[in-house]
C-alpha cells in the first residue's frame, strides 16, 4: 500500500470532453498523512476558478 494509502479517482467532465483520474482523494489515509483526509486534488490540467464555499458542515444559520 502506498504511504498515504489508498486513493479514490475522480473522472472530470467539461464541455463533453472527460478527463479521466483528473482529481483524487483518500477517504482513509494512513495514520502518517492524516492531513489529507477528504482533501481533492487535481492535475493533468484541470484548473480550479472561481470563490472558496464555505464548508457546508461548518455554515451558521
């Protein structure tokens, strides 16, 4: 297994034209890459534009 565990892979689909494995995360991480729980992280040029959403399980109502 690798050090920071097992990722997941997303497929990213714009304009009809899919990037696949474009982003990927890992959902368990070992205990030495805890840090990256849950965190997306892109490549193969996929750029991110736009404003940061608050997290939804953080959001004051």
């Amino acid at each position: 297994m690798p050090w920071k565990g097992i990722a997941r892979y997303y497929s990213v689909t714009v304009d009809g034209a899919t990037n696949p494995a474009a982003a990927w995360y890992y959902q368990h991480p070992s205990p030495l890459a805890r840090r990256v729980k849950n965190d997306v992280v892109f490549w193969n040029g996929v750029n991110i534009e736009g404003t940061r959403e608050e997290n939804p399980t953080t959001r004051s109502h």
